[in-house]
C-alpha cells in the first residue's frame, strides 16, 4: 500500500534510545540478527518500530517475551500498547534474513561475496526492528561472528579475534548511518594527525588485487581531512577512518559514521583503467563522504523533508573543496552544465520539487538534482549575501549550536540571521518553492547613466500554483565597447518582482556582464547581439561570464541551424579568436570548444515555446561541428599536436587541461579527417582519458570495429572499464543505429543487468543518446522501459530513478508523445511494480495533464 507522508504531519518520536546493542551471525541465506535496544519515553504514545522481509524469532520486553501477533504485516510496523510500557525499558528482537535473496540492495546484501550495507534511506528495517528515521539517534555496540576474514561496523574496534569481532560507536547515530562489511578485503592503510595532535588510523578496504588501484583514494581522503580543518575548523572523532569499495551499489557512496561504504568505481583507478573524470569524481566523492562526517552525521536532519540540509551543504563543501585542489574556474563551469542538464530539466517538468518538499510517497525518489545541486547553489547564494566573514561565523555557530542534534532548515536559516542580524524570511522560499526562476533584463541608455530593469517571473509547478518573488542576488560587471572592464564585480540584491538599478558616469554605453560566477540558479532572457557576446567571450574578466557568452553564441547558433534560420557564422569567426589564445588556458578553451549538448539545445527551443525536432537538432550540432573544423583545421590540428604530454601521467589540473583541449580538437577534426586521427591516437594512448576519448570519436565516425574488439581484449576482465565499453557505445552511435545496438549489447551474457553499473552504462548510454532515445519510431522508449519492466522487481531503487529519463516527454511532436505515453502505461500497468517506479512513472504521465 503507497501511502503519502506529509511534512505537516510529522511529530517527535516518543521515546529516547539509550543504547543499540546487534549481534550478527551472517550466513549467506539465514543471518541471524539480535537486538537489545534501550528506551526511556519522553512523550506519551505506542512504541512503533519499523521492520521490512524480516523472519522474526522472538520478541521481549525487559526480557517478558511477546506476542508475534503484534506485528502488523500489512503496513511493515510493530506497535506495542504505550500500557504495556515503563518509563525506562529494553526491547530485544531475533530476526532472520536472506541477505543472498537482497537483490534490491538496501539493507544487508551480498556482492560479489561481500556482506555489505546501505541503511539510507529506510533500509536498516531490513535488518531489525527499530525506529528507522532520522530523529532517533543512538550509540550503537555491535558484534560480528563470520567465517570472513574481515570484519567491520562503525565506531572504533573494540576487539577483533578469529571469527568474531566488537565495534563501538560513542557518537549517537540514526540507524540510516549504521554499516556493517564483512568479506575477504585487503586494505591500503595510512594515517592521519588532527590538528590537535590525535593519530587517526586510514584504511582503504578493496579486493585481492585491487590495492594498486586504491592509491589515490587514500590521497584524496588525507586531502579531504586536512582541507575540512583549514576550511572549516572541522576535526575527526573517531580513532579510524575505514573506506570500502563494492562492486554493487544504488548510489556513489555512503557516509556512514566512520566506515564509508563506496562504488566501486568511486575508489579504484589507475592511468590505463580510469579517465581524468574518475579520478575528479574519486577525489570529490572521497571529499564529499567525509565531509559528511560533521555535516550529515554530527548533524543529521530530524526528517526526509530536510535531506537537503545535510546533502545540499556537503555538495557546496565538496564543490569548496575541488575548487581548492583544482581549477575554481573551472569547476564552476562544470557545476553549472550539471545544474542546469540535471535540476534545470527536473524543474521544468512533471517531477519538479522544492528543495525541502512538503510530501513524499518514497523518499528513496527524492535523492534528486534539486536536493543535492540545486541545495548547493542555494548554500551559495547565501554565502554570497552574508560574506565569506558572515559565512565563517553562520558555520561556527550552527556546528556549535546544533552539535549531535536531528534539525530542520529552518534551525539552518535561524543560525544565519542569528550570526549576520539579517532577516531571511524571503530568502527561505527558494528552499520551499519549485522551479528555476526566469529573469529578464532591459536596458536603457541615456546621457552616461544606464539603467538596468530586471523582471522575474517563476512558471508554474505541481501543486504549487503561484511564484512569490524571492531574494536573487544578481553579480554583473561592465565591459566597455574596446574590451576593458569599466565596473568591476557589483553585487545587487533582487527581492521584488521587478527592480532597478542605475549605473552613472560612464563614457561609453558599456555591455553587462550578467550573473558573475553564476550568482542565482537563474535562466536569463536579455536582448544582446551577436557582436556583443564576441565581445564578452574575448574580453570579460569573469571566467564563468566568459564561457556563458561563448556557450550562449554556440547555442544561439545550433537553435538557428536546427529552425533553419541562420548557419551560426557568428560562432565560427569567434572561435577563431578562441583557439588563438588557446594554449594560455587549456581548460577554458576545452570548455568553449565543446558545443552544448542536444538535451540542453532541445530544451532551450522548448522554453522559447516551439517543439524541439530530435533529429534535426541532432544535424545541426553535427553541421557546425563540420563547420568549424572545416573552418579552423589548421589551428585544431596545432593545438591537437601542441597538447600532446609525452611525460608520465598525472592525474592533477594541468595535465588534465591539456588532454581537455587535446580531445576537444580532435572530437572536431574526426568530423572531417574520418576517423584517422583518432585511430592513431587509441593505438598509442598511455593513458584511459585519451584511450576512451578516441574511441568514443572513432564510434561516432563509424570507424569502431577493430577497436571495440581490441578494448574488450585488454580489458574483459575490469567490469569497471567493461562499464564504459558498454555505455560508449549507444552513447556515441549515431542515432538511427544506436536502439539496435543496445539490443545486441543487452543479449550477451556480459550484460550483467543486475549489477547497476552495469545497467546504468548500457541503459544511461542510451538515454544519453538525445536523439537515438527520442526516436520518431519510439524504438528508444520501447527498449527502454523493456528493461526497466524486468529490472523493477529486481531492484526497484535503481529502476525508479532511471525512470528520469523520461521526464521531458510532453516537449515533443505528437508522434513521439504517443509513443512515450504508451510505453509509460506499459510500465505503470505492471503487476506487481514497485511503489518507488509506480510513484515516479505516475508523475511522470501527469505531466501531460
């Protein structure tokens, strides 16, 4: 039975846990669970304990047994009268579960071997009866019997001898943060000294030979820990740190209290086997879990509806982070083009959510872009309006004030206005209402004063009807007509629906440069030429401004090509200045040469109020691509050769940047050169980042045969690098081959469809097709959900959340409309489907309404 929750709802837990006390005896099929856990009431009410597929032994009150009978089967709870109760009681439970049965991962599961757990949301039920949510918080003491040679749980170890080991954890914990690991592991170890002078043992727990791969893990984990003291005055408080990495996986990883269970793909890399991305994504994951430590574990959220408290902060701390290890400009850039493909499109259709929403039905489908990437561009407006001194301040008293505490967003905003005096009542809706606010801007020009009108606007969005203004702060400098910057970076603050700003004494009519940094997860709708974007692109002073004028000339460019208006002649000559000036910032012009993507085309054309055509959107990238390698082939090929680093490999920001650059141009030139380059490049690479991006050029130019063999040859026995076989292939096929296939990769035994990464590879691949997934003949739809109809039972998590690609369906012609809906209702008509993918797949086909 799907029931709604509603935040309105919520009340506090009755009881106080005192102490969790588990004992596990894993066996693959029949581990037995033993819980003594102690309550002390706080508030009058039933004890309701939550339990899920549990085989439950016995049950006992202060050691009185109880009757099975309590539990209510139907709605997964076991409720014990409130008479029945003292003050101050232990309950115990012994249950049995399948851990090898647990294909949903979530729980206690198996992989490869491995006993391994993901509580978060609501999967330690799983494992025991107990009050699974947030706001119920314990020290936990645990006990491990097995026949693994490695054993762990949370906490610091206690004792550890042959086939029994003791954890315990000192700092209370909800239940979604315990982990318990038990397999044959080999560990990568180091330490660490804190800045008040304790030892803290490091480990990197992978399989049998797996440690020459776990290397940089460990790096970026030190990294992770000192930064969080220099940054953030944050300490460790346990006296280890374990990190073990499993083959399968729902997420990227978990933060559990001092032992962070990851994808596996999140921890082991080397040059042959991992691209530049990987070892980006390694180090922020590494980062982001870690720092989770103080925000998310030492304060955690007192419900779901306040996920965002805890995942929306340590995004914008990771993000601090590899912007502090890496290049800042560039990792803005990059956390916008995610924003904007993942929680821009999210907020646009019938999923779209508040960062903090007031209901759910399964809280396992609001782990979404707006909660995570959107939350952290709100923690960055804020630090924009109060300071980097107000920031420090904000932080120091929310850690200090809220310090093993279950809060809310609202405890959060207090702690602002509380640091800084400022009143941010109007601030708040951006945690509460949905949708990506549109902002206008006109100008006007008289006498050496402009003025410049602003105007915001936000659509509609389920359930939320009506769009009060909110607090935007607006970051612009001026640019004058011979390129120098007549305003350096001015922050304005926007609080009503329109507003004004005037700008004196200014000698020539300058051109703004707008939203600096990226300062609202805002749209723009401004009149500026084509000229006038050149002019920004070559000349703003702001990183991100400067791509964004490129990005948007690009872009105005594609959408013109693909309506048929113009040949984007504009973007060509200003490319030529670009690639110029390339080689004194590689990354930048990496970045400025990739042209946006056709989901990003598609939905710009959508919100300008016309129907975006898949296939045409598709030719026209293709086209400019040829154009401008047509256009520019000698500088492309220069900067090609020039890029080339014949040293060892390193996987940091400058040789990162060059490899950038290096396969940007040659993804332009194997338009025209057939492939040749490319070929020559896959032969010869020594490193993944160029083995993969040649390869990925070669499949799209129809020149893959050979290497496709020779790719599966070296690396048939990695499932990680067989990972991106599989997705490389539908991904970069063109889009009338790329549905067959995915069908002939989906055949093979090699397509381990149970394994997420796996299934996300191939099935992601393909949705990341633009034009293959939205196929006029809805081939795309069809095979699509084919696979999502068989995964649900298997493991619904995973199937509800690739559900998502789907989300954008009502943009398109009548044709495909058709097409989706009735592949939509195939899946939604299921029997037996999954409360996670019937909630998504329900909204989602109300999105036509």
């Amino acid at each position: 039975m799907t029931v709604t929750q509603y935040l309105a709802d919520w009340r506090p837990y009755p009881f106080e846990v005192t102490q969790t006390r588990l004992e596990f005896d894993l066996a693959p099929r029949t581990t037995r669970v033993r819980s003594q856990i102690g309550f002390r009431r706080k508030d009058t009410g039933d004890l309701v304990l939550d339990g899920a597929g549990l085989k439950t032994l016995s049950l006992a009150i202060d050691g009185r047994s109880l009757d099975l009978g309590l539990i209510r089967a139907d709605q997964e709870k076991l409720v014990i009268p409130a008479a029945d109760l003292p003050e101050s009681f232990t309950f115990e439970a012994e249950v049995e579960i399948d851990p090898e049965a647990n294909t949903a991962l979530e729980g206690l599961y198996l992989s490869g071997g491995i006993f391994c757990t993901q509580c978060e949301a609501e999967g330690f039920r799983h494992i025991t009866w107990y009050p699974d949510r947030p706001d119920v918080m314990a020290p936990f003491h645990v006990t491990i019997r097995s026949d693994k040679p490695v054993l762990l749980s949370n906490g610091n170890p206690m004792s550890n001898t042959t086939k029994e080991a003791v954890w315990h954890d000192p700092w209370p914990k909800p239940a979604y943060l315990f982990a318990l690991v038990a397999g044959d592991l080999v560990a990568i170890s180091d330490s660490f000294t804190t800045m008040s002078g304790r030892k803290v043992a490091l480990n990197v727990w992978v399989r049998p030979g797996d440690q020459d791969r776990a290397g940089y893990a460990m790096e970026s984990l030190i990294r992770s820990m000192k930064w969080d003291e220099e940054a953030y005055g944050r300490e460790y408080d346990l006296d280890v740190f374990n990190i073990v990495a499993v083959d399968d996986f729902n997420m990227g990883a978990m933060e559990n209290k001092g032992l962070n269970i990851f994808n596996s793909k999140l921890v082991l890399a080397s040059a042959e086997t991992a691209t530049d991305g990987d070892y980006e994504r390694i180090e922020g994951v590494i980062g982001h879990e870690y720092f989770h430590n103080w925000t998310g574990n030492r304060i955690t959220c007192r419900d779901w509806f306040q996920l965002c408290l805890k995942e929306g902060l340590t995004v914008f701390r990771d993000q601090q982070f590899t912007s502090d290890m890496r290049s800042a400009a560039v990792k803005r850039i990059h956390d916008v083009q995610t924003l904007r493909a993942r929680q821009f499109r999210e907020d646009a259709g019938p999923l779209a959510h508040p960062p903090c929403p007031d209901h759910y039905q399964e809280i396992n489908n609001f782990y979404t872009a707006t909660v995570y990437e959107k939350g952290a561009e709100v923690i960055g407006m804020l630090k924009r309006l109060v300071g980097e001194a107000g920031y420090r301040k904000a932080l120091d008293l929310y850690f200090d004030r809220h310090d093993g505490q279950a809060c809310t967003i609202e405890d959060w905003i207090t702690v602002f206005e509380d640091a800084t005096g400022r009143d941010l009542t109007r601030f708040k809706r951006w945690y509460t209402d949905a949708g990506t606010p549109r902002l206008s801007l006109s100008e006007e020009w008289r006498d050496g004063t402009l003025t410049l009108n602003f105007r915001q606007e936000t659509v509609p969005t389920p359930g939320q009807p009506d769009k009060p203004p909110r607090v935007i702060p607006i970051a612009l400098g001026l640019i004058g007509p011979n390129g120098d910057e007549v305003l350096p970076t001015t922050m304005l603050e926007m609080t009503w629906a329109e507003q004004s700003f005037r700008f004196d004494g200014l000698g020539a009519r300058p051109v703004v440069s707008l939203l600096r940094g990226f300062s609202a997860p805002v749209t723009v709708s401004r009149e500026i030429t084509a000229d006038e974007q050149a002019l920004l692109l070559a000349h703003d002073t702001d990183p991100y401004a400067r791509w964004q004028a490129g990005h948007d000339l690009a872009l105005d460019a594609l959408i013109a090509r693909a309506t048929g208006v113009t040949d984007g002649a504009e973007f060509r000559h200003a490319i030529g200045g670009l690639l110029a000036d390339a080689e004194s910032d590689p990354a930048f012009a990496a970045l400025c040469l990739w042209l946006p993507g056709e989901e990003e085309i598609a939905t710009t054309i959508a919100t300008r109020g016309l129907t975006p055509d898949p296939d045409a959107i598709h030719a026209a990238r293709e086209a400019l691509a040829r154009d401008i390698a047509s256009a520019h082939e000698q500088a492309l090929a220069r900067l090609y050769d020039a890029m080339d680093n014949p040293g060892p490999y390193r996987p940091d920001a400058e040789g990162g940047a060059r490899r950038s650059l290096r396969l940007a141009c040659l993804g332009l030139l194997s338009r025209i050169d057939a492939g040749k380059r490319a070929g020559t490049l896959f032969g010869a690479a020594s490193n993944m980042t160029e083995r993969q991006g040649a390869l990925e050029c070669l499949i799209a130019t129809g020149k893959d045969g050979d290497a496709l063999v020779a790719f599966a040859q070296e690396f048939g026995s990695n499932r990680l690098v067989m990972d991106k076989w599989f997705m490389v292939q539908p991904l970069r096929t063109a889009p009338g081959l790329a549905v067959a296939r995915a069908r002939e990769l989906a055949a093979p035994p090699d397509f381990d469809w149970k394994n997420p990464n796996r299934f996300r590879a191939l099935i992601g691949g393909l949705t990341g097709n633009h034009a293959a997934f939205h196929a006029a003949d809805g081939s795309g739809y069809g095979f699509v959900v084919d696979w999502l109809m068989r995964l649900d039972p298997v493991n619904p998590q995973t199937t509800a959340r690739m559900c998502s690609a789907f989300e954008t369906w009502t943009r398109y012609d009548a044709g495909r409309q058709a097409h989706a809906r009735a592949a939509l209702s195939r899946l939604a008509a299921m029997p037996g489907l999954s409360r996670n993918t019937a909630e998504m797949v329900t909204r989602i086909l109300a999105g036509a309404a």
